[in-house]
C-alpha cells in the first residue's frame, strides 16, 4: 500500500516548513523522454548536431534519465520536492509545454494531473514543485502554463506568506497542499506563485563527491541569514569528458552508484531546524534507502522539543 508521509503525527503540526526535512528529486520528471522528439533547446548546438544521429540520441537517454520512478511513485515514495524543467516544442501548433531534460519528456499538464490525483488521495499532504528553468518560452507560454497550474490544483494552491507562517497546521486548516515557486517575473502577478528566490538551490557542478559535500556543508551555514527554504543538491555532475569516456554506461553506472554511499553518509549525520538541511535532492533516489533515512531525521526535531520542554 502507499507508504502516507511521517508527517501525519500531530506532534510535527506547528514546526516551521523550513524546519523541516524533505526529500526531493533532481529533474524530477526525466523518467521518460523521448527519443524521437528533437534534442530539447536546453541543450548546446554540438549537441544538436549530434543528435541526428539516432544512436546518440540513445545515449543522450541514458545520461537524460535521473529517476526511474514515475511522479506518482515517487510521492508514493516519500519524495515531496520537485525539480521542474519546461519547454515549449519549436514548431509546435499551441502552446502545450513539456517537461525536459535534454530530450522532450511528457506533457506538463500530465503531470501536473498526476499529482493532484495523488494530493486528492491524501489530503494532509504538501508538495513543493520548483519551476526553475524555462526554455524556448515568451509570456504567452508562461500565461499558458500558470493557467494550467490554477486548473489542476485550485485552492490547494497556497498563496505568497512569509516562510516564518507555513506550518503543517497552517497548510491543514487552509486545506492547502502545494506550494509553487516560479523563477520567471511573471510570478508578481499571482499569488499563488512564490518568487525563485525563496526556494535557493546552489548548485555545486563537480564530479568529485568531496567537494560536493565540501559545498554543502558551506551554503548551509550561509542559509540562516535569508529566511527562505533551502535546497542541498546531493548531485554530482557529469562533464563532458565523464560522459565521452562513459558513453554508453550511463549516469546511474559511472557516478551514482559509486558515490551514493558516502553521500548517504553525510546525510545520516544532517539535523532538520534553523540552521539545518531542509530540502535533499538527489538523482536515482530509490537505489538506496534514501527516503527512510532523510525523513526519520524530522525525529530529531521532536527530541529538541521535548528536551526544551
């Protein structure tokens, strides 16, 4: 059966959302993208060339993947942070948008139906979903995807407050259950969208799982002085050359499985609160017990509480 979120005990109800400890996943709906579509406009013009070559584009879909799971398995999952990516086609009647990471995934509106399915079902649950990178998108798209965004939630849709006021509590007696951030200026007409710049994400782009833990440990003790939420990427990211030279292994082969260990590690050793983690994303989350791991760190923040009791 589903696996419903820690979070349902009433003793979490009135602690900060950004006390608290999620789990997110990178380019969260890569699971599927598809090969016969064009290489998306995310990607450099070497690359497109390339892509004409249909082999490429195979391999390209093996390094485009970072989760096998589908939305729905991942929030059934424990996942509640989602890292969005969205393009229009070039070319394209309408202004339908998709996900993508390098190749065109699926529809957003898909999607964004899927969740809501998911938040129908389980009504004391809260998501974020993080639209972060835009592409080949004029205002007209943006107008097109925010309408979208209204239809599929509705009121679950929770309006711009200070990051101090969200609660459990507060979400439950508003009935509200997603919060959307929208890193495009066009977020200043709605007040259901939260700015980018309350969801940071610093992005540590190093193949070498030291630094990368190095990093994080650095733009967490910087994050207190924002009142934000917070992001730690636990990624590690392919060069080009990681890619050349491991072609045809994949990402899951070269750089995940050999590294997930040692960041699991480091996040065994996280606390949720103030100066704490808040947000861990990670790429193929379910290779190892990840989700288990990060969400019982949130007892931590009971134990503080009763110590101060």
């Amino acid at each position: 059966g589903t696996w419903v979120y820690v979070f349902l005990g009433s003793q979490f109800s009135k602690i900060k959302y950004s006390w608290l400890l999620f789990l997110g996943s990178h380019d969260s709906f890569s699971y599927w993208v598809d090969e016969k579509s064009p290489v998306g406009p995310d990607q450099a013009t070497a690359i497109k060339r390339l892509a004409r070559i249909s082999l490429v584009k195979k391999i390209m879909k093996k390094w485009s993947v970072t989760q096998n799971l589908t939305f729905k398995e991942q929030l059934e999952g424990g996942i509640r942070y989602f890292d969005l990516r969205v393009s229009s086609k070039p070319g394209e009647i309408g202004q339908d948008i998709y996900f993508i990471h390098g190749l065109f995934g699926i529809k957003v509106w898909d999607g964004l139906k899927e969740i809501n399915t998911f938040l129908e079902q389980h009504p004391k649950e809260v998501i974020f979903l993080d639209f972060n990178h835009f592409y080949a998108m004029d205002d007209s798209h943006h107008y097109f995807l925010i309408s979208r965004i209204r239809s599929a939630f509705g009121s679950k849709l929770c309006s711009v407050e200070c990051v101090e006021y969200v609660t459990l509590q507060y979400m439950w007696k508003k009935k509200h259950q997603v919060l959307i951030f929208y890193h495009y200026p066009l977020y200043q007409e709605y007040s259901f969208l939260w700015p980018g710049n309350k969801m940071p994400a610093p992005w540590a782009n190093t193949t070498n799982v030291h630094k990368l833990l190095q990093f994080l440990e650095t733009t967490l003790e910087e994050r207190s002085r924002y009142g934000t939420f917070h992001v730690s990427q636990a990624i590690l990211t392919p060069r080009v050359k990681t890619i050349a030279w491991h072609l045809i292994r994949g990402l899951k082969n070269t750089l995940v499985h050999r590294n997930l260990p040692m960041i699991l590690n480091w996040v065994k050793t996280q606390k949720p609160g103030v100066m704490g983690v808040n947000i861990i994303t990670s790429d193929f989350v379910e290779l190892v017990d990840f989700a288990a791991t990060v969400i019982a760190l949130n007892d931590l923040l009971l134990e503080e509480d009763e110590s101060a009791a």
